[in-house]
C-alpha cells in the first residue's frame, strides 16, 4: 500500500500524520467490460472527459438546462470539473511527431527549441520584456472539463438494478453532452488516473510528465494518484502537495443576476483588456440531486414561513426577511416553469510553486471574481475536505451537508453557472502553437480543413505580419514542405539567407526567362491561366473586349497546335497583327513590349530557366518596382509557375506559396480568372496559397479579392483600425457574430512581446497571440545589433543555430528559472496598462438574463461561508457578451 504524509496544522502546533493516500479519493477499481467505476463510500459512476464550449446561444442554453432536468436517481451527483492544466504533452508530441521523418540542422532545433520554451511556460509565467516594460502573459494551460456522475448502492457491491440505473444515467448524460458539442470521451481507468495525477503532482519531473500513464489493474486506482515523492502538507488556509501550494475558495454570494455565457469569463478576459489569473487553477461545481417532492415540501415550509415573518412586525426589526421573501419567490416560479430543484456548491482551487504566487493569484481571483458580483472567500480549516470533494468522483452527499457549500437553486439557474466554457483551442493539428490570451495553448494548421488550405493575413503596417509569416513558413518546412515567398520589400531576405534558400532577384542584370509555354504539361487543362497571363500582357487594366480575348484565345490554340512547348509570345502578337480586324490587330501591337524585341521581352524570349530546387525560394520583386506593368506580369508567372512545380513535384510533400507586399499587382485588371485556377491546381494537388494585405476590405474592392477570399479556408487578421472593421460590418463582407467584431476590435500587438491574430476558419473563431522565446526572437529579428552579433559568431565557424545561442548566452537568455520580482513588476505594468485604456461597454444582445436571487443557507463556522446571502430583485437591462 502507498502511504504519503499529510501534515496538520492545530493549536498546539504541526502533528506529523501517517495516513493512506486513498483517504483522499474513493476511487478503488474500475470494470473494463461494463465501463464503470467502483468507490469506496457506496457509489459507483462514469465519468467523461470533454472539449469546454467555446461559445453560447440561446439554442445550447435550453439543451443544457434539459440535460440537468432530466431524471436522474434521488442522491445523484453530477460533478463539474474545469481544469486549467498543465498537461499540453499531447499537443507538444503531435508537434514532434509530425517532423519526425524530416531532418534539418536549424528548422529541426527550431521546433526543438519551440516544444521546449512551450513546455517550460506550463511551469513558470511567460514573462517579457517589450519596449514599455514587462508583461506577464502567465502560465500556458490546456482547459479540461472533466464530468462525472456517481449514484449511490445500498450493498457493498452493486446490483443488477443499481448498475441499469447507472448505466441509464450514464446514457442521458453522454447523449445530452453530444447533442449539445462536449465531443465526450469516456472516462477509463487510464485517463480517469493521469488526470487526477495531472491535478495533485506538480513536480518538474512528475509521473505524468514523463511518459503515458497506465492503471495498475492489481493496485486500487486512489493509491497511483500519489507519486512517491510527494507528500501533504495541511494549514490553516493552504494546501502544500509537494513543491507546489494550492488555496481553495468558495462563493460565499452569487451574482443576483446572470447571462448565459458570461461563465466563459471564468477562463480569464477575453477582450484581453482586464484581469486574469496567471496561475493554474480549477473550477468545480458539484450538482447533487436531492428526492424533488421532500425537497419541493421542504423549500415550501420555508418559503411560508419567510412569508408569514416578511408581512409581520418581524419585517421591521429583520430587514433581510423581505429579500428572504424575494429569494424563495424566484425559486418558486422557476420550480412551477418546470425547473427541478438542485443542490450545488461552487468553488476554485489555485496551483502555484510559492505561497505568494497562489496568495497573490487568490487575492486577483476574488477581485476578477467580484466584477461579476460572486464573493469568493478563502476556505479554513476544511481544505482538505474540500480538495477531496472537488477531484473527480470525490464529491460526498454527506458533504452537501456538513461542509454548508451547497446552495439550493434549479436547473435552470445551475446552466449559467456552471464552468462549461472555454477559449477555442485551435485548429487541432500543431503546426504552429499559438497562446491564447488567457494562456490556453493553440493548435493552428491550413491543412485543418476539408475545403482548401488557403489563407489571408490582412495586417496593418507594424501588428507583426512578417513574424507570424516567419513562423508558419518555418513550422511547415520544418516538417519537410517546400515553400515560397513572392515578396517586392526584402522582407524575408535574412531568412532565406539564414535557411540557405535561393533569393531570386529580377534586377536589370539577370538573366531570368520566364516563357510560360516552355513549361506547360497539359495545354487544354492550362489555357484559361495562359490566356489570362497573354491578356494582361496585352492590357493590364483588363479593357480588352470579349472578341478581342475569343480571338487571341483561337489564335493561341492554333499556334499551340504547330508549335507546342516552342510557342512564344512573339508568335502570338505576329498572329494577331496578321489578323483580318483591326482589334486583333490592337491586340499584337500591345503585345511588342513581350516580344524579343520589346524592353520586357528578355524575361519572356526563349527557354524557361527558372528551377526550383531549394526547400525555400524567395521571389523578390522589389527591383521592378518603377515597372508596374511587368512587375505584374512577373508575378502571375510566377504564381503559374509554381503551380507547374506543384504538379510535377512529390504529392506527398506539402506546398505553401506565401505572397506578400504585392497586392496592389492582383488588384489591377481582370484576373480573376487567372486566381480562381490557381486556387484550383493548387487545391487539386493539396498545396496552400497565403496571401498578405494590409487592409481587409482590400478583398472586396474586386473580382479578384473576392475570387480570393471565396477561396480561402482561413482568414488571419492582425491589427485592422475600427473604421476598417465597422466598414466590412456594415457591408456585410465579413461575417462574424457582433461578439466577434467586438473581439475583432480589441486584436493588438505589443512590440517585443506578442503579436495577436484573429483568426477565423471552418473550424472555429478566436485570437491567438504568438509568443516566443528568444531563439525565435533572434531568428526572424531584421535589427542590425541582432544580425550583426549572430554574423560575428558565424565568422568564427559556428552554425546559425550556436550562433544564436551564444548571443542568447551573452544576453543571459539562457536561464531557466523566472524570480518573483519580474512577476510582480510584470503584474503591475500590466495593471498600470490596462487601467489606462479603454474598454467598449455598448450593450448587446444574446442568450436570456437568468435571475440568481437564492434563498439563504444554514450558517457555517468558518470564513467563506460566516456571513448570510443577501437576495435583491433581479431587474436587469445588463449586456451580454457574445462569444463567437
């Protein structure tokens, strides 16, 4: 048997204490066959393992208040659980295991570096040093909600009808959390074991950390939660498990009145704008189910009797009885409205690696808390027995009782109080690992769609466009895609440099021929794209005429015919000036500037010589910037050319073509045609166009941005002013929910710190911000002190990658550890920061205001629960925060 040492703390002192660790779970075995789960104080139950919702609607309000009405047996408890964990292992191993057949001396110790900074911030907080001082992003978390359900056996062992009771339950419940979009896993004894090893171990090197864990089918499943070199340390208002302190708090008051949704704020401030915590912690809400008919007489004695005391000589002396009154009237007319009476306690444990980091963590969370009207107060002398009733399972109907944290309301208040909300998590497939603003961790992939694996980055001068660039070319080559960049500003110079990419210029000495026909494979199938390209060169505003394209078209399919991969754009233009009309003829005289013996003939006369050897190619543009004309000619080659190499390239190799500080080429002319079939090859042979714009209504002043945007899975938005965003709103371009504009409004970017992207796909809505660590910081930085100390290291004979590290050694990057003073210089200019700026409090509209005025409990003996509940009328005309 596993024993750990829980130590006490009474009047007389410390009392060392040897108890069994399954004292503090009841949890002994678990049936394989029947998927249940055994406890040692008479229950037995199922347990699921859910996605928190990302957002509400008045839909989802009404399944999940029917999900709590259902009948479930007398003595029921349904338990609650929302986990800020540290355990991203899964998603950091995803990250790895998509590189694991590709090898590359700095993309692969990139990812390394990136797992391994992701990694260190799920212990300590993301602090960061940007030009206005320190920011403290916190610590990085993935949001579990972790479901249980338990129903009390009078025997030792359950029968046959207990087990049909359970099972039923277990039925309504897994139906109910499908219907509504949990996506339930079932609870196994693996599962049910790492997650309560995840909640009780903190240490750098605990069980879980190190590798998958599996239950022991000859041990009970209470005695492998412990590892061996944590013990419990019990005080007057804090718990210590190891090297790590926790505080439990419970609501004292509930908000009078609540919108459904709001209890996404638990997670932290959306907007980005307000307070949250900075630490791991837990929410839980237990649900106990008593007998409705005693608990409906019990509720109506007492109701009469405040009733008869409100209208009496009583009122005068107790003012509180009217309120009383108002309380039990609200839980009357939610009773007859078909809501059953419940019993639930709300309370949070805080995780931190000091005791003033989780002192620090629950003085910010009663006062975050107290903006939504709860009043959290610190448990005493019972955190024990409250750390045991908020595990999974641990939840005791005795408890509901003797710990007086149980508050008597219906279904209908407990849908919008419960913590069934979280921030999105991404896409699924880690290609890229965002941060959330309130430190979930964040998959991102283009290839998390079943349409196209298209995207838009619409970025304002300076909000981070070509950082987040850089990290998804890198993300993606490192696991083995080729890529290229079609740029005209040398943004990505340095890092085709750094990589060893080709930089392709087309300044007035190369000698770059881009004859499209050289390279076609398929005429038939590539005629609209070579068409396209021939009428651009022709007119590139696009006011050829229709016979003028149907002509050209014809004349082009002959010459095709006679002379195939030899055909030039001279033969065209002689054919069209030998045409019968004279507008064919217009045509081959605005085609000689092509031709061999126009001034941008040379990069169109004779064989095709561009390759595309290297894993990353960068097309720079900027030297045709004084020849608009064929700077756009250049590019739609390009983009076909590329096209040419996906095709003949390996089907299994990922593409990403990224086009960026060109825009103002694809706005002008009509090209529209040309785009829609690029989007079609590329989509055809799963590769995946990126391109880059500074304004979002940039996509809707043309066919061509339209075209572009019809065609784009994602849309990634960094930095866009109000007047953009309300103008895209008013047009009705951009279709996102008036949370979701609202949100949009709020995405910033603070230099050096993180860049925030919203981003917008099939999958979901959400910003996420990018944070890195200072290799990355270094790696992608154009700043000439930043280039030229890696340059200096490089000309000693060190690879790009110790390079950076021996600056980072310079700078005293390398530590690994973040002392308590950063965090709270950290905290205050963050405070300082947001008490300054401004925050939209227009009113909106959702999902329905549910009053919370409840009837007061029996009076404890300790701090959280001394003081009585004071009910007012609940009249509200309050906003609602959409999520999208």
């Amino acid at each position: 048997m596993e024993f750990i040492s829980v130590r006490e703390e009474y009047a007389e002192g410390i009392i060392p204490r040897e108890v069994r660790a399954s004292q503090l779970s009841p949890v002994i075995a678990y049936d394989e066959e029947k998927e249940y789960f055994f406890n040692n104080d008479g229950t037995i139950g199922v347990g699921f393992m859910c996605r928190p919702l990302p957002g509400a609607d008045q839909g989802l309000q009404d399944r999940i208040n029917n999900m709590l009405n259902q009948a479930f047996p007398n003595d029921t408890i349904i338990s609650f659980l929302l986990f800020l964990s540290p355990e991203i292992e899964a998603s950091l191993g995803s990250m790895e295991q998509l590189r694991e057949n590709f090898h590359h001396p700095l993309l692969s110790e990139i990812v390394k570096n990136r797992v391994s900074f992701l990694n260190h911030h799920t212990r300590e907080p993301m602090i960061s040093r940007g030009r206005k001082g320190y920011f403290n992003n916190g610590v990085i978390h993935d949001q579990k909600l972790v479901i249980t359900l338990k129903i009390p056996i009078k025997d030792r062992l359950p029968g046959k009808k207990e087990l049909e009771e359970l099972f039923t339950a277990a039925e309504k419940l897994e139906s109910s959390l499908n219907n509504i979009g949990f996506a339930p896993r079932k609870l196994d004894a693996d599962l049910l074991k790492r997650t309560m090893t995840t909640l009780l171990n903190w240490g750098e090197r605990s069980s879980w950390r190190l590798g998958e864990e599996t239950w022991d089918e000859t041990s009970p499943i209470n005695e492998q939660i412990f590892d061996y070199d944590t013990d419990v340390e019990v005080k007057k208002t804090h718990l210590r498990m190891g090297d790590t302190y926790a505080k439990i708090l419970s609501a004292k008051r509930l908000p009078k009145t609540m919108f459904f949704g709001d209890a996404i704020g638990y997670v932290g401030d959306l907007s980005g704008q307000g307070q949250s915590i900075k630490e791991n912690y837990a929410i839980c809400c237990n649900v106990y189910y008593p007998n409705v008919q005693k608990q409906k007489k019990r509720l109506d004695r007492k109701r009469t009797l405040t009733v008869n005391q409100a209208f009496g000589p009583l009122l005068k002396i107790v003012p509180v009885l009217g309120e009383k009154k108002e309380s039990f009237d609200v839980l009357e007319s939610s009773i007859q409205a078909g809501n059953r009476p419940l019993r639930m306690n709300y309370s949070v444990i805080i995780f931190a690696p000091t005791l003033k980091r989780v002192e620090s963590a629950a003085t910010a969370l009663q006062d975050i808390w107290a903006e939504s009207k709860f009043t959290m107060m610190q448990d005493k002398f019972i955190q024990m027995p409250m750390l045991i009733n908020s595990l999974p399972f641990g939840a005791d109907h005795k408890a509901v009782i003797e710990l007086n944290r149980y508050k008597t309301l219906t279904s209908e208040h407990a849908t919008v109080l419960l913590p069934l909300f979280g921030e999105w998590k991404g896409t699924g497939t880690p290609h890229v690992g965002l941060v959330s603003r309130n430190g979930q961790f964040m998959s991102l992939s283009l290839h998390d769609s079943e349409t196209n694996k298209n995207g838009v980055i619409a970025a304002e001068s300076g909000s981070g466009k070509s950082f987040f660039a850089n990290e998804l070319l890198t993300a993606y080559m490192s696991e083995g895609a080729q890529a290229w960049v079609i740029d005209a500003g040398k943004s990505y110079e340095k890092l085709c440099d750094t990589l060893e990419g080709s930089y392709v210029q087309f300044g007035e000495s190369s000698n770059i021929c881009l004859n499209p026909f050289d390279i076609v494979v398929d005429y038939e199938e590539d005629e609209d794209a070579l068409v396209a390209q021939v009428m651009a060169m022709a007119s590139p505003k696009g006011n050829l005429e229709e016979f003028q394209i149907a002509e050209t078209r014809r004349l082009m399919g002959d010459i095709w015919r006679q002379k195939g991969t030899a055909m030039l754009v001279d033969d065209i233009a002689e054919a069209c000036l030998a045409h019968h009309d004279q507008r064919v003829k217009d045509v081959g005289s605005q085609l000689y500037v092509f031709t061999k013996d126009g001034s941008y003939g040379k990069y169109f006369h004779g064989r095709n010589n561009m390759q595309f050897t290297n894993q990353f190619t960068v097309l720079e543009l900027d030297e045709l910037q004084g020849r608009k004309h064929l700077r756009q000619i250049v590019l739609l080659q390009l983009i076909y050319q590329i096209q040419q190499a996906v095709y003949h390239g390996d089907r299994n190799q990922k593409k990403i073509v990224f086009i960026d500080e060109a825009w103002d080429l694809l706005k002008e002319g009509d090209i529209s045609e040309f785009m829609e079939h690029a989007y079609r090859k590329f989509r055809k042979y799963q590769g995946s166009v990126l391109i880059a714009t500074q304004s979002i209504n940039d996509l809707y002043e043309n066919p061509v941005g339209r075209a572009i945007a019809e065609n784009s899975a994602f849309m990634f938005l960094l930095g866009q002013t109000s007047e953009t965003i309300e103008s895209v709103k008013r047009s009705g371009r951009l279709t996102l929910t008036e949370g979701g504009f609202s949100l949009l409004k709020t995405v910033h970017t603070v230099s050096g710190v993180y860049s925030e992207i919203f981003i917008r796909g099939k999958s979901g809505v959400g910003v996420g911000r990018l944070i890195v660590g200072p290799f990355q910081k270094l790696l992608y930085s154009t700043d000439p002190n930043d280039v030229g100390q890696i340059d200096r290291y490089r000309a000693m004979g060190l690879s790009v990658t110790d390079a950076i590290y021996a600056v980072m050694r310079d700078r005293g990057d390398l530590a690994s550890k973040v002392d308590e003073e950063a965090i709270e210089l950290a905290d205050s200019h963050t405070r300082m920061l947001r008490s300054n700026r401004p925050r939209d409090s227009a009113p909106q509209t959702g999902p329905r205001l549910v009053p919370l005025t409840l009837p007061e409990e029996p009076e404890a003996t300790d701090e959280a629960s001394a003081a009585k509940p004071v009910s007012t009328p609940a009249t509200a005309t309050a906003e609602e925060e959409v999520t999208p």
